[in-house]
C-alpha cells in the first residue's frame, strides 16, 4: 500500500551505502601499530585484537553478496596500507590482486566504491619511522598513496585520503586511546598539520594520476555546546574546542590555509581548493566544560553515552558547506546499539530515521549517505563489545544475521525514500535511552 504523500520523506537523489575500514574487518594482519597495541594489556576494553576482526579477508565475496542483495548502491572501504606496502618500497601485488577482485565484485553488484587511504592504523615499519609526527614521513604515504591510485584507476574514481585526521591525533597523541599514547598539544597539532600537508600533496597527486579523480577526505565534526550557557568558561570551552579540533583542520585541508595553531604556509601549498565533495563523518554532540567530552543530561544516548543529536548533522554540514561549497557526502553516520537478550538491537532504525530526516529537509546539497557500518566491527580500543553494524557478527562461527536497520535501510533505497508504513513498521517500534 503506498503511504499518504504527506508522510513520505524522499531521498531518491541520495546515494545510500555504508562505510568500513580495512583493519576493523579483515583480521589476519599482525604488520600493523594496532595489532602491536593489542598486545599490550589494559589497551583493549575487552581484550581482542584485530587479528581475528570478521575475517573478511576470507569472506568477503559472501559479505560483498549480502550487500548487494541488500540493494546498497555504494560502500566506502579501506586499502590497508601494511598488507601492500609491508616493507617500505616493497609491493605486494597478490595482495592489490585481491582488491582488485572485491572491488570488481562491488561493482558487478551495483555499488559505487569509494576507497580510503588512511583510516587510523599505520604499518610497523612507518611506526618505527616517527610516522605522523615527522613532516618528512609524509612522502611515504604518497608513495602507498601512487601506488594504489595507479593500480585501481580502471576500477576506482572515488577517493578519501584520510580518514578523520583530529581523531587521530588526538586520541594517539593527547587522549591515551591509541598508539603511541602520547600526551602532548603540541605533538597532537603537529601530526594534524602534516595530516593537512600530505592531504591537499595527495589530492594533487591524485588528479595528476586519475584526471577525473573525486577527492576528499573525511572529516570527523561534532556539534559543540557549552556544558552550562551561563558558564563563561564552559562557553569558551566549547567555542575553543570547535576552533581547535574541527575548525582550523578544514580551513587547511579543505583550503590549504595554515596560519596559527597549524604552523606556517608550507612553501609548495597555496591556498585554494583541495576538495572536490566535503566528507563528514558525524556521529554525535560534546557538552564541554573543558577538553574532554561530556553529555547534556537528559538527552538521548547510545550504549557509549554519546548524545544522539540528529540536527548536528546539518550544523556541521552547514559550516563546512558555507565556507567550501560542494557537494556533500557523509562519509560516516552510525551508532552504537547493543541490542538486549530478546532483540539484536534497540534504536538503530529510529537513529537512522531521524539523521535521514534531518537531511531530507535540508536545503543543503547532501549526495551521498555512508551507514556505519555494515557488519558488527572491531571498535579499536572498544574492541568486539560494541557494535555498530546493520547485520550482526557472531565473532566465534563469523556467522552474519542482518539487523531490522539493514532491512530498513534496504527498504529506504528501494523505495527512495521513508514511507508512513515503513517508518510505522522499523521505527514506532524502537526507543532511544535517555541519559
Ligand atoms: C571512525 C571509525 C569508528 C567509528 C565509531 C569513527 O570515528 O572513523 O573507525 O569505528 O567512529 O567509533
């Protein structure tokens, strides 16, 4: 039965998939920093380690299959860097072979691929090199990144060169929550400005090598309040942390600017646009008091108490839309829902309701929309615990069972859009947990 035209939100024009990375799901890699930070006791909540993952390295013609029975039309997934490069100059082409081969399958299956280039972990050998610390490390990253692009240009026109470079140095390098574990500002602003500087290098190697390349990165952007609105430090709290975690960051690598916390202008990068979509990956709110996160009391929340604030998805979008036009892909939205004995989950498709409302009722220029993710991941320091996926991964037998929220989402695209029946059907029937 169609649903009344008044209920129906249309998203026919977005293009739906979801979004993963390679460490979280291939397991089997040990040349890399986070199978290293495993080992060591205390580091991972539950104390997995990436090794074992979904097995997707093994499995992945049967999770490309279920994607696509699922009518996805896009998935944006990672190119592991220690798998390809495991010594520095050394290629392992078996390794690019299989690529080669899921992504030819993503296709056949109807999705558009959009690969990533960095997304958090590094190979040994770049660890024990300083990695992002040294501005000279840059150039063996643009090797990797060379490499790939020459050897998927025939398969691949979608890139993202790193993924959410202020998490990156701020959880290895001034919040404990990854390797190295440092704890210094002034490391963590260097690592972003050489993450800024070997992004726009990459987006000009890119378009140098593939001439109709679509090139960006992913943008990790919260929404940020003051904990308390009378609170002058509060305010200054959040208004500094927006400036320095999210702010200067898209002014670098979205317009080559560096000036201030960032460092001085590199001499080979003018300002100008380094960005042919703007990638956000938005995933919650920060109440600040100071540095650290915090929760408005009273709000939504997901099973890792983050707020769920579907409107910060259009803020963020917005700021970076105002000052860098183009079109807009959110490269990550997701949410942690760990379901209960009964059910094996509880808001996941009530959380993609409203994000998915939110955009629909935007003016704001949205192209294409990234679920993460698709199958339970290994959540890095989180490890197996917490899950975010549209189908559920049993880690003992790597057996998959889709989620209510994956046959929402299928519906969402088979239908272009939300109907009265479908959200009556998925949402109704799901409720958020207030904090
Ligand atoms: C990261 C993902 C991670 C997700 C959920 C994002 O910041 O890009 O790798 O799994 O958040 O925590």
């Amino acid at each position: 039965m169609p649903s009344s035209p008044t209920t129906f939100l249309p998203l026919g024009k977005l293009m739906i998939g979801t979004a993963t990375s390679s460490l979280q799901i291939e397991g089997g890699d040990r040349n890399n920093n986070w199978y290293e930070w495993a080992q060591y006791p205390g580091t991972i909540a539950d104390g997995t380690s990436p090794l074992r993952a979904n097995d997707h390295w093994n499995r992945w013609r049967e999770d490309t299959e279920l994607m696509g029975s699922l009518g996805l039309k896009t998935y944006r997934m990672g190119i592991e860097w220690s798998r390809i490069e495991p010594a520095p100059g050394q290629w392992d082409t078996a390794a690019m072979d299989r690529y080669r081969e899921e992504i030819a399958l993503v296709k056949e299956r109807g999705m558009v691929p959009l690969v990533t280039l960095h997304h958090f972990n590094n190979p040994l050998w770049f660890q024990r090199l300083g990695e992002w610390e040294k501005p000279e490390n840059i150039a063996h990253w643009l090797r990797f990144v060379g490499h790939v692009v020459k050897g998927l240009s025939d398969l691949v026109t979608d890139w993202v060169t790193i993924n959410e470079p202020n998490v990156y140095a701020t959880s290895g390098f001034l919040f404990h929550e990854a390797p190295p574990a440092k704890k210094s500002y002034r490391l963590a602003l260097k690592v972003m400005r050489n993450m800024a500087i070997a992004h726009c290098r990459a987006y000009r190697l890119i378009h140098g090598i593939q001439s109709g390349a679509r090139v960006g990165f992913a943008h990790h952007m919260r929404s940020f309040v003051p904990a308390q609105e009378r609170n002058p430090l509060h305010r200054l709290a959040s208004r500094s942390s927006a400036f320095l975690f999210q702010d200067e960051l898209s002014h670098a690598m979205l317009g080559g600017k560096f000036r201030g916390v960032l460092g001085r202008q590199p001499s080979d990068i003018s300002p100008g646009k380094y960005y042919d979509y703007l990638g956000l990956n938005y995933y919650s709110r920060t109440a600040s008091a100071g540095f650290e996160d915090g929760t408005l009391p009273g709000k939504p929340v997901n099973d890792l108490g983050w707020e769920i604030y579907p409107q910060g998805l259009i803020e963020c979008a917005g700021w970076m839309h105002e000052r860098y036009p183009a079109p807009i892909w959110v490269t990550e939205n997701g949410t942690c829902d760990n379901g209960s004995p009964t059910s094996l989950e509880n808001f996941r498709c009530r959380f993609i309701y409203d994000h998915l409302a939110a955009i629909s009722a935007s003016d704001l220029p949205f192209e294409r929309y990234y679920h993460w993710c698709f199958v339970d991941n290994w959540e890095w320091a989180d490890g197996e615990a917490q899950r975010f996926g549209l189908v559920h991964n049993d880690y003992a037998t790597q057996t998959r069972t889709p989620k209510l929220s994956a046959e929402f989402l299928s519906r969402i695209i088979a239908e272009g859009g939300i109907s009265g029946e479908a959200k009556r059907e998925f949402v109704d029937v799901q409720r958020y947990r207030i904090g």
